[in-house]
C-alpha cells in the first residue's frame, strides 16, 4: 500500500434500524424480558422462511442516498455462515455479493472526504450475557435490521473517527430511520506504518468515545508490539485491546446466495419516492441559517448538528431575533444541557418560554447573566421567564447615579485592588467588577460598570 500516513483506519459501522419488527420476521424489536420476541424463523428453526420487511430496504435506501451512495437495482441476500453461540443458525443473512449501496462518502470538516465503499443490510445476532463462569444467551436481538457502512481506509486520526461517527449519527437521525437510545456500534481496522500496515480488527465497540480511545491505544500498541493479521476485542473498563483469534478472510465465511429469499429489484418510482422522503440534513440546514438570516457560520453548523435543537431554534426565530436566538443557543443552551447532561426533551426549555426569555433581553429588561440564570433553571423545572422576572424584581439595574456611587463604595472598601490596577494588573479590575455585579445581584450591565471603573481610577 502507498501511504505517507502513519496509521490508517477503516470503520464497519452497525446501525439499528428504527422498525417495529425485525428484518425476516414480525416480531418486535421491543422487549423488556430476554428471550420474548422470538419465533422459529429468527431462531433458526429447520423449515422457517425468512420475509423481508420491506420498511429495512426504505429505510436502507434512504441512507444510501443521503450518502451519495449508487444504489444497486437488483437486491439479493446471503449467507454468511459462522459457528457462534449467539447464532442460532449458524449463519446470518446479509448481502455480499451486491451491496445496496457503493461509493458514498462523508465529508469531515476539515475537508476529508471519508470514502463509503459499501452499504447494506443485514440481521443482528443474538446477545451473549456473560454471569460469572455462566454465558447466558438472549435471542431477542436475533433477526434486528442493521444497516451496516463500510468506510475505505481512509481515515487516518482517532478525532477524525470519532467526528465521522458524530456526522454519521447525525444523517441517520435526520432521517429518522435510528433512534438517539438504538445501538450503533462498530468494528474498527488499524494498521500503521511501522507494521508495514498489517491490519488488526477490533470488534464490536460501542460509544463513540470508546471508538476515539480504542484506536488512540491500538496506534500505542502496535508502535510498541510485535503486530500479526488478528482480530482483537476492546475492554472498556481497563481501556485496552485483547486478542480473541486470528483474522479470518472473507472466503472463510463460505458465503452463498440464500435460497429462501427472491432477488428483489429496486424500481425507480421506488427511488424517486425515497429521494422525496429525504429532509434537509443538516448541512443545508446550516447553510439555509446563514443566508436566510445571516447567522454565524459556526454558529448555524454547530445548532444544525443536533436535530432536535435545530428544530427547537427554527420554531423560536419565528418568534424572535435569528441573531440573537442563535447566539444564546450555542453558547448557553448548549452548555446547559452538558452541565445537566440532558438531552433537550429532558428539560422544560421549550419555544414559548425561550420567547419570553429572548423578548426580555431584547427589550434589555434583564441581564445576559439573569438570563443565563433562568435557562439552568428552565433545565430542571417549567416556570414563566417573565413572571419569574416580575416575581424576583430582576429587571435590570440601570440608574447610573446609583451605580457611581455604588462603584465609589467598592474603590474605597479595595484599595489593594485600585493600586493593582492602576499598577497594570488588569484582573484586579475584574475583581472590582465582580464586587459591583455581585452588590446588584447580576442585574447591571457589567459593561456599563466597567466603564464607569475606568472613568473614576484614571
């Protein structure tokens, strides 16, 4: 291989499916008790005919398009035949030959184009459940629809992973065909140069975090190793890899077209219909904030990422100023919900009260810092921003003659702090700022203060 790269990574990504049933059967893909949702067909019993769920090729063929992906006409299925406790059957239907989809690709931001070399469907093994020296086995995950993508090897940094991931996520929920809670885990390939690029596998990892540290150790790893073709599993808790058998190729699967199921054709009234189904994603959302209501362009990017935000923010600026609603929403919802570690529905933000919020800073009756006050509190429980206001008299304080003579007090009462700065420390102006916001209770414009400090200590 000709790479100037010291290591290269390719990612297997498996996503759930957001369908009531399963891929080759009508049973559900809910289920609070092990082994409930099963029938002879996902169990693998002799003489069960797998149907296909015809919502896993809609939902299948949406991805592809949203990926830039060339659709294949003619579907078919194989067997992928490997001998696993968790496989009933021991083989999983899954398309080999022909994949749904081919050549897709993902653009990072920094201008990567991460390639897609194939995507497809296939059906999710059963669970293993490991108690002690006991494994146990559920089968209600046998038969899940996962649509699995295929990236070449052409990733080369654990951030550059961990962001494909993220901009893959974010596609699958725009499209609604993947549920925030759903499982979406993947295997990772690793070489690096030392090695002369022999590829390790690392299976099934899960969190997107994990991924980035996985293969942050696996680089650390063969740079310090002896390094054979192996696939390897990932221990979270210790944060290393272990070796689990030699890597297999692909003829050892011994793959067969499934003679239970027809060749499926893809028509184009059947495309032309998924191609309508598909929303703007995100990135055209993003571009859509800046022109339309000239929004900053990281600022747009950064509220288009999350749907449900971006969804909130578009029924808001009906309402308020676009400037304005955008710029609360990345620096201070945001950073709500990951001091709370909430998502959105969690918390009683919703658009009539960041209305009323975004109303009261613009006719400047409150502070910035009141209103970054009533947002952590909007997190945990659901209250009128205006009435809270009236409630706690926390309109803003603005009379200037009050404010001077405020300030004169806090000159006098710190005259360590006067000299310091008139010594050229600048924070200990920030310390007699926060003295005068601390007095008001956060109801005066620290710009304001600052001024006026910087009037009397010339």
């Amino acid at each position: 291989m000709n790479t100037t790269h010291d290591a290269i990574i390719g990612l297997e990504v498996h996503a759930q499916l957001n369908t009531q049933t399963k891929l080759f059967c009508s049973c559900s893909t809910f289920a609070t008790q092990p082994n409930t949702t099963v029938c002879p067909t996902c169990l693998g019993h002799p003489g069960s005919k797998p149907v296909l769920n015809k919502k896993t090729l809609e939902y299948g063929t949406k991805i592809a398009l949203a990926l830039g992906c060339q659709l294949s006409r003619k579907i078919m299925f194989s067997r992928k035949t490997y001998f696993y406790p968790d496989l009933a059957k021991n083989y999983q239907i899954t398309q080999y030959e022909i994949p749904l989809g081919s050549n897709g690709h993902i653009t990072l931001d920094s201008g990567t184009v991460v390639k897609i070399s194939r995507l497809h469907l296939e059906e999710d093994p059963a669970s293993l459940i490991h108690e002690q020296n006991n494994v146990l086995v559920d089968y209600n995950r046998s038969g899940i629809p996962l649509c699995e993508i295929v990236t070449e090897p052409n990733i080369y940094s654990p951030e550059d992973a961990r962001e494909f991931m993220n901009k893959l996520m974010n596609i699958l929920l725009y499209l609604d065909v993947f549920k925030q809670d759903s499982i979406i885990k993947a295997d990772v390939n690793v070489s690096i140069k030392k090695t002369n690029y022999t590829r390790v596998e690392i299976k099934n990892i899960t969190g997107f975090k994990e991924i980035e540290k996985a293969i942050f150790y696996e680089i650390e790893r063969q740079n310090k190793e002896t390094v054979e073709r192996e696939t390897r599993g990932w221990n979270p808790d210790n944060c290393v890899t272990y070796p689990m058998r030699t890597k297999e190729t692909e003829d050892d699967y011994g793959y067969i077209i499934d003679p239970d199921l027809p060749e499926f054709t893809l028509e184009q009234s059947f495309i032309d219909d998924m191609k309508k189904q598909i929303p703007e994603l995100a990135q055209q959302r993003a571009q859509r904030y800046v022109k339309e209501h000239n929004i900053d362009s990281t600022d747009a990017k950064i509220i288009a990422n999350d749907l449900a935000v971006a969804q909130l923010f578009d029924a808001v600026i009906k309402k308020s100023s676009p400037v304005l609603a955008s710029k609360w929403f990345r620096r201070e919802l945001f950073r709500v919900l990951n001091l709370k570690n909430k998502q959105l529905h969690e918390t009683f933000i919703t658009v009539h009260v960041l209305v009323e919020l975004f109303e009261l800073l613009e006719r400047k009756k409150i502070t910035d810092r009141i209103g970054q006050q009533i947002i952590e509190r909007l997190s945990d429980e659901q209250f009128s921003p205006k009435t809270y206001v009236e409630q706690q008299q926390l309109e803003r304080f603005d009379d200037e003659t009050a404010l001077g003579r405020l300030c004169d007090e806090i000159i006098q009462a710190n005259p360590q702090a006067v000299t310091d700065y008139k010594n050229g420390i600048e924070k200990a102006l920030k310390f007699l700022i926060g003295k005068a916001m601390a007095a008001t209770k956060g109801q005066s414009d620290p710009v304001v203060i600052k001024k006026m400090f910087e009037e009397k200590l010339r």
